[in-house]
C-alpha cells in the first residue's frame, strides 16, 4: 500500500495538520495484521483498489468547510483537507498538500473555493506537476466525514466505493479523473 | 424517475446513460458566418496557429459530468480534410495526443470524432472534428472493455491484437504502414467501415510516439481518399463518422473506427428498424469483397497522384 520510500514534500504546510491523521491511519493497516480494519478501511481492498490504477498516476482529495466568514453575517466556505497522493506500481509514493501547488501558480489556499473553476486547476496543476490523475475526489466536510468513518456492515452499502457512487449521485461530491467513471445506478 | 439536474439520463431498462441537451436544438445550423474562422480574423488563435481548440458553443455537457470542444484541423476554411498533407493531419493528431492528456485526467473516457458530411449531419464547413470528456463510459467502449478485461483475466491477452493478427496479411487488409493496420473486418455494420489498429499495443494517444502518429496520420489520409476514389469517384466525398476508441487502462488496444456511410454511388446505408430499435445491424455486402474495392481504389488514388 505505501512505497518504502514514502514522500511527505511539504510536511511544514498548514494543509499537512489534516492530512497527518490520514497517514497515521494507513500506517496502521500497512503495518497490523490483516484482519485489522478501522471504520471499513481494510488494507487488502485498498491494496486492490491501488493495484488497478494506471502504473503512474495521482489521487486528488479537496474538502472544504462552511464557516463564519469576516463579518458575522456572512458565512464562507474554508478549505479544509487538499492532498494528493502520487501512485507508481500500486504503491502509495508521495504526498503532498495543495498549498505544495502554489509554487506551480495555485492561488493562495485561502483562496480556494469549491467550485468547478478552481477544481478544474488544481486537476491541471496536479496533472503537469505530479501525475495523471486517476481518482479526485472533491466534497465537504459533513460527507467526508460519513464516508471516512463509515463502518463496513451500516446500512446497505457494503463497501466505500459503493457508499461514495451513492453520495456523487445525490451530488454530495464531485468524482473526477481517468479511472472514475460515474457511478451506475 | 430522476430529475434532470444533470445532462447524463440514466436508462435503468438498457442500464446505460444518454445526455440531454435541450440547448442544442437551435444550435447554429447553415449560417454563413464560420465561427471558426472567426476565431482566426477576431485574434483569438495566433498567426502560426495552424490547428486549434474551439470551445463547443453549444456544449452538450459541461463539467464536472463533461466538456466539449471544437478541433480544428487547418485555417483554411475551404480545405477537406483529404485535401490536407500527411504533415498537416500530423499536426491534427497531436493537438489529438494533448486533448487526450488533459481531458483524460479529468474524466473517465475521451471522446474524439469526427462527423463528416452533411448526410449524417455536419453543419459547419471548415475542416474540424469534435472531442468529449465524458466522466462516464459509454456503452460500446464499456463493452469493448468487458472484452478486454474478461480475456485478461483468463490469460487470453489482448482480443484487439488477437483480431489484428488474424487481419494482417488477409482478404480483410485494407492498408497499412510501419505502425498502423486497416482492415474491414467481416462483422462490420456498415459496407467500407474500416478500423485501423496500431500494430503495437497501447492503449491511449499519449502512449503513442510522434513516428506513430504520423503513421496514423498517412493511413488516415489514404484511407478516406481511397472512400472517395471508390467507383470511380462517384461515392466522393464519403459521408463518414469517425472516432478513436482509447481508455486510460492498460490492457485496452486504441483504435479508430471509421464508419463510411455510404453503400454504393448515391446510396446511403441507414441504421434502420432492426439496427436502432434492436441494434441487430445487417450487412448487405460482403467485407471481404468491400475490403478489395476499398483496396483498389486507394492505390488507383495512389497511382493517380504519383
């Protein structure tokens, strides 16, 4: 699942505060026994999931927040998670966060809204920067979480490839990439 | 039923997507204005430009379900597409190979053709095709890929260079080069549809070498001049619907179809009853003997221009 030579390009970023968490959560499937899952996650169906994609490739994931904005009236939407995750032979090779993208000419995080415009650069920058990219996954915090946290045996959906297609068609989030195709019905 | 918030319709009987584009019934249709010249007199291509991107002005997705673009294959509005110089469609497959990579990190497959003739339905003169970044699969790609996927996993390889390998050489060969190979296979739908496979395996444009695409680009050109040298040029200009079927997935084989329309001089072949309604097409030739008129016109259309 990850590289033995695991990346992390930009561990001083803000962004990185909330990706950590992430990292720590694949450290424990890569490194405990297979019978071990956290919240669904299972290391073999990640490990197959990798091993289908493109030899060279890159997964996206933005997450943005509703919060207060700078008057008490109005409210704004905040950038919370932006990582990409750069794939080669199945493995897990590098990471990095959006603001990793700035230096390429990705406006200023802050700045960052959740709308197709600013989706579609960083897919562009992500491409020309990193890899191709196979799976993006763009979305707010509220699903984001219910999808992270989701336990294998709730409700109807057996796994989380299933549980994501069902939120892309409520249009919870946007799936984009090579490998993402839209969720059948 | 779902409600259309989005242009992509699911049909739960087929199990398969249509889009919706209501917009598109008044596109622009028999002006004489060329949008794609004025691109050209309106300073938005640079003087060097000799192909380009036209955004479609009636896209029938926009993202994140999709996008749509013009291609444009040369300045000259007057030109057809056999008119231009293996250099010339060279430059064309390149702007192709860039779209794939863009497009390709966007969305699931990458949609490139060409609608050629006002028969089926080309409404603009100047020499272009079109490109669709579609984040799904369409149906016959999706069964293409089924194909492929099921030999894989029974260690069959590819069926691409397996049904290439059984045309190289045969009564189906139609041409070939270095790189390419067109043949009329005998399950066609249509009597001179031709697919041209790469000789080696890839699966998409941006795995080919600029050698390859100027191969696919001579090939191109020689088999639709050949379309328009059949009968002594009484089928010319062939009305055609060409597109390239690629995925960004290894084990798939790119390839090009190119379904010529036309049956005889002043005869069209029309996706009647049993081929929309039941998608069971009939063939009223035989391929075998398609496949040596084609054959013969090109290097009639050969000699004739050597």
């Amino acid at each position: 699942m990850l590289a033995e030579e695991l990346l992390v390009l930009d561990a001083d970023a803000t962004l990185w505060r909330a990706a950590r968490p992430l990292l720590d959560i694949a450290l424990q499937l890569e490194q405990r026994d297979e019978d071990y899952s956290w919240h669904g996650w299972h290391k073999q169906r990640v490990e197959a999931f990798l091993k289908k994609l493109p030899a060279q490739c890159s997964l996206v994931l933005g997450v943005w927040e509703t919060g207060p904005g700078p008057d008490p009236m109005t409210e704004q939407e905040e950038l919370v998670l932006g990582l990409v995750c750069e794939i080669a032979h199945g493995e897990i090779c590098s990471l990095r966060t959006f603001e990793a993208l700035t230096e390429a000419g990705l406006k200023p995080i802050k700045q960052i809204e959740p709308g197709i415009e600013d989706v579609m650069e960083i897919m562009r920058l992500v491409r020309i920067d990193v890899a191709p990219v196979a799976w993006a996954l763009f979305t707010d915090r509220a699903t984001w979480d219910e999808w992270l946290f989701a336990e294998a045996d709730e409700g109807k959906c057996s796994d989380k490839g299933e549980l994501l297609g069902r939120f892309a068609r409520q249009g919870r989030c946007v799936i984009l990439g090579s490998q993402a195709a839209h969720p059948h019905h | 039923m779902q409600q259309s918030t989005t242009p992509l319709i699911w049909n739960p009987i087929l199990r398969q997507y249509l889009v919706n584009a209501p917009h598109r019934m008044n596109r622009r249709e028999g002006t004489t204005r060329c949008p794609f010249c004025a691109d050209i007199t309106e300073g938005r291509v640079s003087p060097e430009s000799r192909v380009w991107l036209h955004p479609n002005d009636f896209p029938p997705l926009q993202p994140p379900v999709g996008e749509a673009y013009v291609v444009i294959y040369n300045r000259d509005h007057n030109r057809t597409f056999t008119e231009l110089t293996v250099d010339e469609v060279t430059e064309v497959t390149h702007l192709w190979r860039d779209l794939y990579c863009d497009l390709a990190s966007r969305y699931a497959t990458v949609m490139i053709f060409e609608n050629s003739g006002e028969a089926i339905g080309q409404t603009q003169q100047h020499p272009h095709g079109q490109a669709f970044g579609v984040s799904v699969i369409p149906p016959i790609l999706e069964r293409e890929l089924e194909t492929v996927l099921q030999d894989d996993a029974a260690g069959r390889g590819c069926p691409f260079c397996r049904v290439r390998t059984e045309m190289e050489g045969g009564v189906y060969k139609v041409a070939a080069n270095d790189s390419w190979q067109a043949f009329l296979p005998p399950y066609v739908h249509y009597p001179y549809e031709t697919h041209l496979y790469p000789q080696r395996h890839v699966a998409n444009l941006a795995g080919m070498t600029d050698e390859e695409l100027r191969d696919f680009a001579d090939l191109l050109l020689r088999v639709i001049r050949g379309y328009n040298a059949l009968d002594n040029g009484e089928m010319a200009p062939m009305p055609y619907l060409l597109g390239i079927h690629q995925l960004a997935d290894e084990r798939f084989h790119l390839h090009v179809e190119i379904l010529a329309i036309g049956r005889a001089p002043g005869k069209l072949k029309y996706a009647a009853s049993s081929e929309s309604i039941w998608g069971m097409w009939t063939n009223d030739s035989l391929p075998a003997q398609k496949a040596q008129e084609l054959r013969e016109a090109i290097a009639k259309g050969e000699e004739n221009n050597a």
